[in-house]
C-alpha cells in the first residue's frame, strides 16, 4: 500500500490576510529495479466489428452507400436509400431477370422519361456526405446493361457535385443499346477543386433528350478514394492512420454481436465475404443495418499485416441473438465452417480447399493467427455454451493444436469443461466502477488460465440505468471523467498483465451521423476523424509499454491515485504512468531502486476538467502535452484533477 507524507507546498492559500502553507498529502511510490514479470505482446489492442457504420461507411472505404442493393426488397421504397433521381429520371429497385450475379439479385431499373431533355440520371450521396479532394483520384465503377436491345448509343457521365450543383470532377464513357447483357465501366475521377463541405453526392447521368423512352439496368455500383497503402478495396486512410497510431497489437473481429446474426441464417460467415465483389451477397448485420462484406476476411487480414498486428478472430459457435441456439446433433457443419474459416487464414494450400482459395486470391502463404474466440458472450446462452463449448474446442483444438483458444462466458457462470484456457470478460460500466475496480484482478488465481479484457468501456455515470439515454447519465462520446477512470482500471490491467494477455476498448469506431451505440473510442464523419479522450488514454497506454512490469509500491486499493510502470529491457526507458480520475490535484514522490536513473525524462500529460470531451463540435479540446521533466533517483510529481500522465526517464 502506497504510504502518505505531508508536504508543505511552495504556493501558500491567502486566509485572512495572512499565508497559510497549503499541505498536501504525499503518495511515495518506491519502484523496485527488478521486473515481476514480461508483459504479453499483445496487451493492448483493438475490438471490430460493424457497428455505428463502422465498416462499411467507416473504415472500409467504399463511398457509395447501398452500392449494390443487397438485402434490401425490391418495391420496398427505403431499397432506392440513399439514391435518388437527378431530373426527372424514374428509378426502381428491381429483381432482376438476368442479374449481374446470382449472389446480386438487384438491380437499378432507370427509365428516361419520354420528354426528357438535359442529363438525367441519379446520385448517391454516400454515407452522410462525401469528401472531395483535388489532390485524390477516385475509382468509379458500375455495371449497365438494357433489358431490351435497342438502337440507343450515347454517352454516360459520372461524376462528383456539390449539393448547390457545382461539378468537381467527371468523366464519361459510351454506353450501347445493344449491350442486353452486363458490361463493367470503370472510370476515374480527379477533381478540379476542393468541396467547402462534404455535401457532396456521385452523380450518373445520360443525355435525356437523345435517351428519351430508353431503359437502362445498372448494378454493383463503386466509389473508391485512395486507401490506406494503397490496397484495392482497401481502408479509408484517415480512419486506418488513427487506429495505426494507436499501435495496437492485436485486432479483434469481426465481433461482438455482429457475428453472431439475428438468427443462424443471418450470421456472419467467412465464406460469403471472400473473392469477387459480385460474389458477395452481403448480409443484414445486427446493428440494423445491411452489411455489403466488402470488408472481407481477406480485406480484414491484409489490412492486420499492412498495420502490424494480429488478429484475434472470432468463429460463430452455434447461438443467435435472438436466443436461439443450435442443438448438439446440429452442431458438425458449423464446426466444420469453422474449422475451413480457421484454415483460409493459416492453412497449407495443397491440402486444404479454403487456404487454396485464399492462394488463388494472392496469398499463398499463411497469415498470422495464435488466437481463436469460440462465439462471443455466450454467457447469454450459458445453457448450451456447455455442450457448445466442449464440441467446438475440442474439434477445432484437435484440428489446430498449435492455437489457442478464448471462451466467451465468466468463469464462474457457467462453469464449463473442459476448463477453457482463456477467457473474454467485458464490462460496460460507470466511471466509479471502474476506479473502485482497479484492482479486479489483483485477487485472481494464478492458475495457468488467462485473461482478455475483450471490451470495456465507461458508458454511462448512472448505475441503476447503464443503457439509458444521454439524460439519463450515458456518455454520448468520452469525457475525461469516463476515460480517465478506464485508464485507473488499465493500470490495473498493466499490474496483472502475468494473467492478462489482451485488452481492448468496444467499441472502437462511430460515424457521428448515424449510430447505434454511445460511446465510442474514434468518431468521424465522410470529411473528418476525431479520436475521444478514451482514444488518448489507449494510444499513451499502448505507446508507452516496455516488454517487462516493474512492481512498486501499489496503489491504495480504494483510493484515487493510480500508477503503473514497465520497462523496455534493452533499451533501459521505463514508463511511469500515472492516472488522477478525480478533481483535485494529488503529490507524489518517486523513489526509484536502479542505480542510474537520468536526471531528466519526458512528460506526456493529458489532462482537462471532468466533462471536457473531444466531441464534433470540439474536435481537439484535449490532447496529450509533451515536455521535459527532471527526473533522478528520487522526484516529486503532482498529478493534476482528471489526468493520465506518462513520465518516461532512463533507468539502468
Ligand atoms: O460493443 C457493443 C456490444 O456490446 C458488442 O457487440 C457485444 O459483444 C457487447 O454486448
């Protein structure tokens, strides 16, 4: 326990016209020179799925919504969403006779009214707006073809405009009557100048007067900026630098409840989001929305190689959301779904099918995989996680006995066999929660079995009513208060990283415009990132971690001053993170046991006022300083109210 001095402050209080020392108390922390224990590589990382539009929309960078009218009713009136119809042209979603793909059953169905005259057509205004920049080209690319042949030959546009009709950029191409069967037109777009605002919208057009009476089909639309490293069908760059600069070690995907469907039909499966895009039927996600899975097995492990992290890859383990679960004699095909997902990934090509498709699609060699979650919180269906459990991680460890595999209950509710080797705890919880459980896993058993803290978050300051509305307590986008009581709990996470091995904040991503889940750890919108005070307090975390934990004096478990320091062993830098989820300010004194200690080091503090939140609106009210700070054998610190501050000095 942290021991506390009395120290009498420089600055004295004005009382009564005289000055009265201000006395504080003072929190010694003496700092072993000897580590406990190496800290896992994969410590903090990152937790995805396809929520708040984060995927599509979000950090895969297609730019037209509804790109391909999958999962969406022909009729249905919200099917045409968000296209709409540029002078006069009629437009229908329609079951298509000869559709572009039997995995794309829609199609566009444009008829250029008998009068018409101008360019007539249709836009998309992309997933809230689309951002313009002269210094980009884009991708454009669809699919035509006329349901009837006719003489018709005249020129298609595409292009960007503003919503006051101001064009950036277009190109154009000849499009033929005689073409009854589907043609590819790809162009590309540079625009001229920048857009003001991202109120943009990709326009197609015809020339109405010479296609007057014409019908013309289109399908599986695409709008493509440039990606992050350049990869096709690739990562919006804005997005996947945010998330790069965190360096996460690990990504978890593809979710979260997003794997697991509305029900079985519905659930996520490898198999639908690899190869061709006209392959790919998409699927209605569990956050209300289709989902086109461009953003595919192989897009999601391009992208761990091209940032430098693993995955940690969910398989679906027979349960829904709608409670259903498969009964045991049910089980074997979606075992064997997700043995062949697992063997896509790291599976030798000559003698499996599905790693011989990942060859066929340009990457014969296996990618890195070490960890496997079987279902995701199935604590909800505890009753057949204890068949479902023993049935998937026998046969998949039988299989792949070189992995490792994470359940997804608590391991005191159900209690199932066999005793799984790691587990996945999540917690949504309040600010104070998080402080007073700083010390979680200080208690736990060191028994060979190990934790990852699959998601966590401060959502909300009301205990009786987590869930509720922003009025009601829940955080809309994170406060100081809410992360820098996450971060006391990740110096907790830090100190026990001998039975911790992964921790990741859910979720990760929202576009601000349209989402289902407040709050999360990077907003943005079609123009702009803005990353959270959470988003800083994962970075200064992940960023500043040696490879061995250096125990100190502990903290006072119910107190409100943390700490938590490791090491890198080669290089002698050792981190000092201290976190004050609270108002006011509190001392320390280091006291450090290393022989040489240098005299100076660097401060990165991070700090505000309890509601101070990077928000929209105030994208950067709150970022990490930088500066020098004297250091030495001994040196006093004053955390300020509501900060996380990293001090990294040289220690041998
Ligand atoms: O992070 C949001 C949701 O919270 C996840 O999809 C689910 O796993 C958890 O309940």
């Amino acid at each position: 326990m942290a021991s506390l001095g009395l120290r009498f402050f420089g600055i004295a209080a004005l009382l009564g016209g005289l000055y009265v020392p201000v006395c504080h108390a003072v929190t010694t922390v003496t700092v072993s020179a000897t580590a406990s224990h190496t800290i896992p590589t994969t410590l903090y990382g990152q937790m995805f799925e396809d929520i708040n539009h984060s995927g599509d929309g979000g950090l895969y960078a297609e730019l037209l919504q509804n790109r391909a009218f999958q999962q969406v009713t022909p009729g249905d009136s919200s099917s045409l969403d968000p296209w709409v119809a540029v002078n006069g042209a009629e437009l229908e979603v329609i079951a298509d006779t000869d559709p572009v793909s039997s995995a794309l059953p829609n199609s566009l169905q444009v008829t250029i009214p008998s009068d018409a005259t101008g360019s007539v057509g249709f836009s998309n205004p992309g997933y809230w707006g689309i951002k313009v920049d002269p210094s980009w080209t884009y991708n454009a690319s669809l699919y035509y073809r006329f349901p009837s042949e006719s003489p018709y030959s005249g020129t298609l546009t595409v292009g960007l405009e503003s919503d006051t009709g101001e064009v950036f950029a277009s190109n154009s191409t000849t499009i033929d009557g005689s073409q009854t069967s589907w043609a590819n037109v790809f162009l590309t777009l540079t625009p001229s100048s920048s857009a003001s605002n991202t109120n943009n919208s990709f326009f197609v057009t015809i020339n109405g007067s010479e296609a007057a009476g014409e019908i013309v089909n289109f399908a599986m639309f695409s709008l493509f900026p440039p990606t992050y490293k350049d990869r096709p069908n690739g990562m919006r760059i804005d997005i996947a630098e945010t998330l790069a600069a965190m360096k996460p070690t690990f990504f978890r995907f593809p979710g979260g409840n997003n794997i697991e469907g509305q029900s079985f039909d519905t659930r996520w499966q490898w198999n639908a989001t690899v190869g061709s895009l006209l392959d790919r039927p998409g699927r209605m996600g569990d956050w209300g929305y289709a989902n086109t899975d461009g953003l595919g097995l192989l897009e999601y492990l391009t992208f761990f190689e091209d940032v430098g992290m693993e995955p940690i890859m969910a398989v679906w383990a027979g349960y829904s959301l709608n409670g259903e679960s498969e009964p045991e004699d049910a089980l074997a095909p979606f075992i064997q779904q997700a043995i062949d997902q697992i063997e896509f990934v790291v599976g030798d090509p000559s003698t499996s099918d599905a790693a011989a498709l990942r060859a066929s699609l340009g990457h014969p060699e296996p990618f890195y995989l070490n960890n496997v979650e079987i279902g995701n919180e199935d604590f909800f269906a505890s009753d057949s996680y204890v068949y479902r459990w023993p049935d998937f991680y026998g046969n998949l460890s039988a299989a792949f006995p070189d992995l490792t595999f994470i359940a997804t209950t608590y391991p005191f509710d159900p209690v199932i066999y066999p005793t799984p080797p790691h587990y996945d705890v999540h917690v949504y919880q309040t600010p104070d929660w998080f402080i007073e459980n700083a010390f979680y896993y200080d208690s736990f058993e060191r028994n060979g079995t190990t934790y990852f803290e699959g998601e966590y978050a401060s959502i909300s300051t009301n205990a009786s009513n987590l869930y509720g509305t922003p009025e009601e307590g829940r955080f809309l986008y994170p406060t100081m208060q809410s992360s820098t009581a996450e971060a006391a709990f990740m110096t907790g996470l830090e100190r026990n990283s001998d039975i911790v091995f992964a921790a990741s904040y859910a979720p990760l991503l929202q576009l601000a415009n349209d989402s289902q889940w407040t709050p999360n750890l990077v907003n943005y919108d079609a123009g702009t990132v803005y990353p959270s005070t959470s988003y800083y307090v994962q970075q200064l975390f992940a960023v500043n971690l040696g490879d061995e934990y250096i125990p100190s004096t502990l903290p006072t478990e119910d107190g409100t001053l943390f700490w938590t320091i490791s090491r890198n062993s080669t290089s002698g830098d050792t981190f000092i993170k201290i976190v004050n989820p609270v108002t006011d300010e509190q001392d320390l004194l280091f006291d450090l046991a290393f022989t040489t200690v240098a005299s100076s080091g660097t401060l990165q503090l991070f700090h505000g006022t309890q509601n101070d939140s990077n928000t929209p609106t105030t994208p950067d009210l709150i970022t990490p300083q930088t500066s020098t700070i004297t250091t030495g054998q001994a040196f006093n610190y004053t955390a300020p109210g509501y900060s996380v501050s990293v001090i990294t000095v040289n220690a041998s």
